[in-house]
C-alpha cells in the first residue's frame, strides 16, 4: 500500500500515539502472513478516539477479516457497548473470535456471518452510533446506501481505503478504482452527510448524519 506520509512521521505516530500492544500486533502480523488488508495503526487510533469523543454505544462494522479495526473499535465502547461486526468468509471469522477472546473483547463483539448484502436489510434503521466500511469495493454505493439509513441523527460513518492507491486521483485503475470515486462523490454530496477526508493509511473518509 502506498504511504501518503512521510515515513518518518509515519514511524514517530505508531511509536507514540499509535502504538500497538501485543493482541494488535500479533492480529497485523496474521494479515501480512495471509496476505489479507488491514487499516494502519494510526487509522485504528484515530476511529478508537473518535468513538469515544461521540460517546458510542452501538457500532456496525462491514468487514471483519480478522479482527483488527474490530478490536481497535471494541476497546473504544463502554462496559455496556455493542459492536456487530459482517464477515462473509467462516475461516476469517472463526480467526477473529479467537482473538477477540484474547483481546477480551468478545463480550462486546457479535459476529454477523454472511454475505454483507444479505445481512444490513435485517438490521434496524436508524440504531447504530457510528458505521465503519471496509469490505468489498465494488459494493461500496450500496454500503454507503445502508450505512446511512442506519445511523441514528449526529452518528459516524467512516470508510477506509478511498484513496484506492492513489488512484481515486490519478488517472490510473485498478479494480474497484470507479466505485471508490463514485463513493467519494456520492458519499461528499450525499444531502444527508456532512464529509471529510484524512490521509490516514489508505485515505479515511469521515461523515457525520446529519
């Protein structure tokens, strides 16, 4: 993944106000070795942080992988906060209950199994304090989409990975390239959102419901 800092200031972050204790470094250390995306250190601070300053009880995550913006997000919610994660593949899951349970966050976490698309229309409109998308690009409309129906007045959708390498700019592609685009501008238009964008790993999209 491209760095869209400099790497010293990358280092000095994740050394001080990033910094990762053992569960979350052993959780990034299983994704380089599957060779599965996770969001950076930093990220994972600043959503942590976030939550906590909005006072979030209720919080959907659509991507799990293997737990390690789950745990970040986790450790941010109160003794009585709720996390409801979507994961589509039963391996990953099973992985991230493991170590939600060395994280000791599985009292707080509930993993939804199943294709995300066929998951969000049971959910209730309208509950959750803050959303997180980090799954599949090429569904990231219709994510987008739920997303918003769900968040209760003033709640949080965050999405990662909206500079897609680079080339949500530039005029190279990739796949998931044009969804990632039309996300950035549906999600920056959107009458119902108010939106920023922090270069944070992979590019950090940040809305509030409005």
């Amino acid at each position: 993944m491209a760095n869209f800092v400099d790497e010293n200031a990358l280092a000095f972050i994740r050394q001080t106000a990033a910094s990762e204790d053992g569960v979350l470094a052993a959780i990034k250390g299983a994704c380089r070795q599957q060779d599965l995306p996770s969001i950076t250190p930093e990220a994972g601070k600043f959503i942590h942080v976030l939550l906590g300053l909005t006072g979030a009880k209720r919080v959907l995550e659509i991507g799990t992988c293997l737990g390690y913006s789950a745990v970040w997000i986790a450790r941010a919610l109160p003794e009585d906060g709720t996390l409801e994660t979507i994961e589509l593949d039963d391996e990953r899951a099973d992985q991230a209950q493991d170590w939600f349970e060395k994280a000791s966050v599985d009292d707080k976490v509930e993993i939804l199994r199943g294709k995300a698309l066929g998951v969000l229309p049971t959910l209730p409109t309208k509950r959750y304090d803050a959303v997180f998308i980090d799954a599949d690009k090429e569904t990231m409309l219709t994510y987008l989409d739920f997303g918003t129906r769900l968040l209760r007045h003033n709640g949080v959708l965050l999405a990662d990975n909206v500079f897609w390498k680079g080339t949500a700019w530039s005029k190279g592609s990739i796949q998931g390239t044009e969804e990632i685009r039309e996300f950035v501008h549906e999600a920056c238009d959107h009458r119902d959102l108010e939106a920023s964008i922090l270069p944070l790993g992979d590019g950090l999209l940040v809305a509030r419901r409005t």
